[in-house]
C-alpha cells in the first residue's frame, strides 16, 4: 500500500494543467511528498504523544520510546524505504545527537534535563533521545528520493565539512569560550549564497535557495521541541515549574544542526552524483 502511494506521488508524467489548477496541485503534492517524507518523524512523534509517563505493561516509557524507534527504522530498512547505506549514516546522527544530549544534560552544563527512569539511560540521557537528531537525517534521506532533489553550486565538500564541523563544535564551546553561532551562521550563508536545491514536486522543476530549505526544517524541528518539551520528554531549567514555549533563539540552533546534518547526507555515494560543486 505504502509503495502504491509512493508511486503515486512520483508519478512525473507531464499533467495538462493550468496556472491556478497547477498551483493548487502542485502545492498539495508539495505537502503530501513532505508529509511522506516525515514517515519516522511522523510515526515517532505519534508514539511520543499516545505514550502514557507511566509507561505500560511495567516498562518505562524511555525505553519503550527506545524501542518503537528501533522498530520503526529497521522497518524501513526491510520494507525498501532507507538503503543500508542511509542506515549507516542515519546511526552516525544518532551517536553524534547522543553525545550532544550527554554533554547538555551533564552536570556542569544543565542546559536541559530527562526526569523521568529509565534502564536505557547511559550519562542521563535515554538512548531514544538519539533518533530525535536521526529523524532529521532520515527526513532528508527521505525527501531527496521523493522530490529528486538535485543541487547546484554547493561548495566544495571540504568547505562543507569545515563549518559542519565548527557548527557542531560551537555547541559544546560555547559553555566556554562564547557562543559563536551567528558568525557561523554568516560564514554558511556566504558559502551556500549560491546554492540552490532543485526538487520535482509534481511534474517540472522547482527550485530555491538551499539556505531558505535550512531555515524552514529548522523551524519545524523547533515546533516539534515545543511538543516534545510540553509532553515533557525532556524540560529546560526554565519549564520545571510550568510549562513555557522553547525560546525562539532555539530556532537558529536547529537551523545551524540541519546544516551539519545535510552536509553528512550529501558525502552518501548515490546521493553525490545529484550534487553540482561550485567551481568558482
């Protein structure tokens, strides 16, 4: 059923279709192809939410998270929808998400905190809390196959990897040495000024600004946290006593992350030969 859908959705046949019939069309297909995209992201967070604190038949509700997850990704390893190869990199985004949490969650930083048991929990964090960073790779992976994205002028793989790496670096040294992130945030939108995605929603190419298409799923995440942080999978210091909205300032944070994880998406080999480098 699933692979009829997917076929559905791909389906890039040319449609006799006018400017406002186009449009409206195009625009649904635009949001179903997204929405298909968010498979783990979607079935993950719908665990999250059904999930009681308390968990159910005397197991945590960490560890069942851990466990749905796990369930859903090999899943989709078995049904065709992520190659062995996005499950390696899918992993990678977990270990690196895991020891992102692990350093936060310390107790010397404190930025946040996961209150509730678990048999999961290694340094204070659930593993489960892992796939949370993993599910913005898989949603990638996902999106590059169903839109066919292609990209032209991206920078220069090693240019890519240097502000992935101080991106990622900045969130541990900034307890230390000052946050850098806008610097950082300048420093990618010179590298990417040039960069456009190009992405099928129905049957012709569209295209845009690939540091627009960063800011956008870093704004989505954002939105999510806010779920996840209301449910309370995890609390910052300021929500142990009510509940408040995750300041905005997380947003760029998110953003900066998508960046990283594109750079890793974009070094898998079948996804290389869609990627146009900058030779100027």
């Amino acid at each position: 059923m699933l692979a009829a859908f997917d076929n559905l959705l791909m389906d890039d046949r040319p449609r006799d279709l006018k400017s406002l019939r186009r449009g409206l069309v195009e625009f649904l297909y635009f949001g179903f192809k997204n929405a298909r995209s968010c498979l783990f992201v979607f079935t993950f967070m719908a665990t999250v939410l059904v999930m009681p604190r308390a968990g159910l038949f005397g197991i945590p509700r960490y560890d069942l998270l851990l466990i749905v997850a796990l369930g859903i990704q090999f899943w989709m390893v078995y049904a065709k929808l992520e190659t062995w190869d996005e499950l390696k990199a899918v992993c990678l985004f977990h270990m690196v998400g895991f020891a992102l949490e692990a350093f936060k969650v310390s107790g010397s930083i404190q930025s946040w905190s996961y209150p509730d048991f678990a048999y999961t929990k290694i340094f204070g964090v659930p593993l489960f809390a892992g796939f949370m960073y993993a599910s913005v790779g898989s949603y990638i992976v996902q999106a590059w196959r169903m839109f066919d994205l292609r990209i032209r002028h991206h920078p220069p793989y090693w240019m890519a990897a240097t502000i992935a790496i101080l991106i990622y670096a900045n969130f541990f040294t900034h307890h230390y040495i000052g946050d850098y992130r806008w610097y950082l945030a300048a420093c990618a939108l010179g590298l990417y000024s040039r960069t456009t995605v190009i992405y099928r929603p129905l049957d012709r190419d569209r295209q845009m600004p690939l540091m627009l298409g960063f800011i956008l799923i870093g704004f989505f995440i954002w939105l999510a946290e806010n779920i996840s942080t209301f449910w309370g999978i995890w609390r910052y210091p300021n929500q142990l006593g009510a509940w408040s909205a995750v300041h905005i300032s997380k947003w760029s944070s998110w953003s900066l992350l998508v960046i990283m994880t594109f750079t890793i998406v974009a070094s898998l080999k079948h996804i290389k030969s869609k990627i146009h480098i900058a030779q100027d």
